[in-house]
C-alpha cells in the first residue's frame, strides 16, 4: 500500500478527516435512536419545568383562569337561555353570576342550619366511637395499650409542633380572596363577550391556521363543557346515593358528608376515595364497626355503578382519560397548586388532550387530501399524455 507523502496511509487519513455526519452515519441505529429520543426527552422535561415554575409564580391567577372557563363552560347554556330571552349580553352574563352565588350562598347556609346542632353530639358520639375503636384494635391485633398512646402522642407532638406564621397565613388568604373576585369579574366578561374575543383572535390567524385554530378551539370548548357538566352530575350522583346510604345507617352529619363526597367527585379517583374514606372513619368513630363496615360496602357499591355504568353513559369516550393520565395529572397539579390544582389538572388535561387531537387529525386530513389531490393530477397528466400520443 503506497503512503502519502506524510507518511499517513489513505484509510488513516480519510478515517481523521471524516466530519461530524460520517460520524453519526458509522454509529449503530440503535445507539441513533436512543440519543434522538433522549434528547427529545431532555427538551420536553425542560419545557414542561420552565412552565411549572412559571405556573408556580403566578399560581392565584393561574388558578383564576382556570376556574373561570370551568365555570363558564359549566354555566354557558344557562347564559344562551337567557340570552334566547332577548336579554342584552351584560345582563344575561350578571344574572348568570349571580345565580352562581345565590347557589353557592343558599348551600352553605342550608348546611349550617342542617349541622349546627348536630357538632356537639358529635363530640360525645366520638370519644365513644374512639373508645370503641381502641378496644376493637387492641383486641384484634398485635398492639398494646402503651404502643398505642405512645403513637398517638407522638401523632399529637408533631401537630403541635407545626408553627402558625400568622404573615402567611394572612397572605394566603388575601391571594385567595382575590383569586375568588378575579374569578368573578372574569367570568362576567368571559360570558358576555367570550365569543367576539373568540373571533377577534382567529381574525388575527392567517391562512390554513385559522380553520385548524377555530375547529380545534370548538373541539376544546366542548370537551370541558361536556366534563364539567357530566363530572358536576355524576359527583351530584354519588353525592345523593352515599347520603342516602348514610341516612338509612344513622350516620351523623350526613348531609355535610355528602356535600364533601359532591366536591371530592370534581377530583376523579382521589377525590371519591377520600371522601368515602371519610364517612367511613365518622361512622366508625359514631357507631362501630358494623356501621363501618356497611358504609364501606355503600361506598364501594355507588362507587362501582358510578364508574361502570353511569360514567361512559354521561361521560362521552371523547372526554374521557386513561386513569394513569387522571392519576398524573392530579399529582402534578397537587404539587404545582395544592388542592385548588387537583380540581383544574384533569379537565386542563383533558382539553390539551383533545386539542392537540383535533390538531392532528386536521393535519393529517389535509395532508391526504394533497396526497390525493397529486395523485388525481398525475392519472390527469399521464391521460392526456396518452390522448396526445393516440392523435400524433
């Protein structure tokens, strides 16, 4: 083999001069695929922690956001009723606000007036159940009247230990006020002139855009309008099913335990099985075990009907998630927004999802009709061409 004048062989210098996309090209497919996917990988959690912390800084407006257009898909046709009516938008939109309020204020009166007298029984109905419960453990399994204080006294030292910073405390429930007002002045205009804005901004998209953006912003407006009404009745239906549940076994408080069973329905999964969590623990501190044990079998039973059957026929399969979607995205928003971001994280989930579907199946509808469309006009092409060449 002759050398180069440098004394190099020509496979040692061609293997030193070859650039980066040699390089990539004598690399496995495998190895390939992996620093692709990876690198994919890398800018999305990169993405979605810059949005996170972004979120995290503006959360009480977040929050407000998102409650907003829950509320106002939730009471958009009680606004198009009123509207049918011949009212003006301005006062089709505060009626709607105000019957929120009305609801929301005759509510929580009506559970005052229903409990207010039944908290003092209540203490002594649970230190008996408590006492009940204690002998039930101590008996049952292999745990000692010692071990069991020492538990709860270390239980009653960390609770104690938690320090109350009277600033922050204040704070929070300064921003929380103000998210609640923020909330209702935009729902007052997002109801009045929801639309037009709608239709100001698709004006401001040019080209094939516009037609992608108005069917997919259609699409997401009445996905969270179909969650939010079928989650409000299906969590109105466990609601009146485990009260009455609680009713016919003499629970306490049962009225209160079902409102806290209706609200808990707006966080699927966690929700229903902490407030079933909790009417078992009331009953089981008021009546024993055997109450407890029949409020167990209530729960699961309205739980099962609910999710079996009463769930695909309300909750359209367009609405519905995977329950491992549902499970993230409730945790996510736990850790973002606390409480307030486990009742947004599923229905924002649930829109992103469907958005981005609509998208997509957009783009691909347009991108068959152009395969389509090239093919029409290659048959057209290569007909005429034949007619040519019959004529010459």
């Amino acid at each position: 083999m002759v050398a180069r004048g440098d004394g190099r062989k020509p496979e040692e210098s061609t293997r030193r001069s070859a650039g980066p996309r040699q390089t990539w090209a004598a690399l496995p497919w495998l190895v390939r695929t992996a620093v692709v996917w990876s690198a994919c990988l890398v800018v999305i959690a990169a993405g979605l922690y810059l949005l996170a912390r972004i979120t995290m800084l503006v959360t009480p407006l977040a929050i407000a956001l998102a409650v907003t257009f829950f509320l106002a898909a939730l009471l958009d046709p009680v606004q198009l009723a009123l509207r049918r009516l011949r009212l003006p938008a301005a006062l089709a939109a505060l009626l709607t606000v105000l019957l929120l309020l009305g609801v929301l204020s005759g509510v929580g009166v009506l559970v005052w007036n229903m409990t207010a007298g039944q908290f003092s029984e209540l203490g002594d109905e649970l230190r008996q159940g408590l006492e009940r419960s204690r002998d039930f453990v101590t008996s049952t399994l292999p745990v000692t009247d010692a071990q069991l204080d020492g538990l709860v006294d270390q239980l009653r030292q960390a609770v104690s230990q938690q320090e109350v910073d009277p600033v922050a405390s204040a704070q929070t429930v300064a921003e929380v006020f103000g998210s609640v007002l923020l909330a209702l002045v935009l729902l007052f205009f997002l109801l009045k002139d929801g639309r037009s804005m709608w239709h100001w901004t698709l004006r401001r998209a040019g080209g094939p855009n516009r037609e992608i953006a108005a069917k997919a912003g259609r699409v997401g407006w009445r996905t969270l309008g179909s969650y939010s009404r079928g989650t409000m009745l299906i969590a109105a239906i466990d609601a009146i099913g485990i009260g009455l549940a609680l009713v016919l076994l003499g629970v306490p408080l049962a009225f209160p335990l079902a409102l806290i069973t209706f609200i808990g329905g707006f966080v699927p999964i966690i929700g229903a099985t902490v407030a079933g969590a909790v009417a078992v623990l009331v009953a089981l501190a008021a009546n024993g075990p055997t109450t407890a044990l029949l409020t167990l079998g209530a729960v699961i039973a309205v739980q099962q009907i609910e999710g079996n059957l009463l769930e695909p026929l309300i909750m359209k399969r367009q609405v519905r998630l995977h329950p491992v979607v549902i499970l993230l995205a409730v945790t996510a928003g736990t850790l973002i927004a606390g409480i307030a971001g486990a009742f947004v994280a599923v229905p924002i989930a649930a829109v992103v999802w469907r958005v981005v579907d609509s998208v997509q199946q957009q783009r691909q509808a347009a991108a068959a009709e152009r395969r389509w469309t090239r093919i029409i006009r290659g048959r057209t092409a290569q007909s005429r061409a034949r007619r040519t060449v019959r004529k010459v």
